[in-house]
C-alpha cells in the first residue's frame, strides 16, 4: 500500500516515536468521563475521595467510611462489550489483545480484593456517560 493510499483508507501512519508521543498523552486521571460523574456525585453525594491508593485497586472514587468505591472505566481500555469497546486496532492486534486481557484480569483481582474487604465496588463504563448526556440534551 503507498503512503498516498493509506492516508485515504483512514490508516494511521505515524512512526513509532509519533505513535509513543500519541499513547502518553492519553490520561488516566481527570479524564472527561470521571469529570461528569464527579460533577453529578458533587450534588447529592459529596466528600468522595480521589485515586486512593490505600484501597485496592486505586479506585476513581472512594467514600472510605462506607467503603463504596467507584471506577470510571473507558470502553477501549478495559474491554467493555460495546461498540467501542468491541472494536480492536488492526495494527499490532496481538499486543493490543493481550494488553486489554491483562487490564480485565487487573480489574477481576482488583474486584475479588476490595469485596473480601468488605467493600461494595461500582463500575461506571464511558459509553452509560456519553448516552446520559444525549438524553440529557434530548
């Protein structure tokens, strides 16, 4: 495939170094999905702590006196069985698929540890956001 054709089959063709550059930019904390369900918790349900790592798991969002934690999943990043978290990159599939498996088995180990500490945890999926906001709109 030439360059020309690739940049109109929408293929990314940036170099390794770009590419990195591109994947550290992405945040882990604060992102737009944890803001809106911070902003909807800061109405009836505040003093919510952040990032805990004392709690297994490091949760998004913990209330250490009732012991709720709260993590705010994006759909590609752990797996979700929607449609865009069903959509996997053709370009090094084999990494990508092992990647999202090791983040699913995280996510398990990290459920199984906070319940056998007596802790109830929530998980919020990006795609339930980006739909609360459309029927908002509507």
């Amino acid at each position: 495939m030439t360059p020309r054709s690739a940049a109109n089959s929408g293929a990314r063709t940036e170099d390794p170094a770009k590419r990195s550059a591109i994947m550290r930019a992405v945040k882990s904390r604060d992102t737009s999905p944890e803001l809106a369900v911070r902003a909807l918790l800061r109405r009836f349900a505040p003093h919510y702590r952040l990032h805990r790592k004392d709690v297994p798991g490091n949760p998004d969002i913990a209330y250490i006196g009732k012991k709720r934690a709260i993590f705010v999943h994006g759909c590609f990043w752990h797996g979700h069985d929607c449609a865009r978290g069903a959509r996997m990159p053709k370009a090094n599939a084999d990494y990508w698929q092992a990647k999202i498996a090791r983040n699913r088995a995280r996510d398990e180990a990290s459920a199984s540890r906070l319940a056998a500490l007596g802790w109830r945890a929530m998980i919020v999926w990006e795609c339930e956001i980006r739909d609360a906001r459309r029927w908002r709109r509507g």
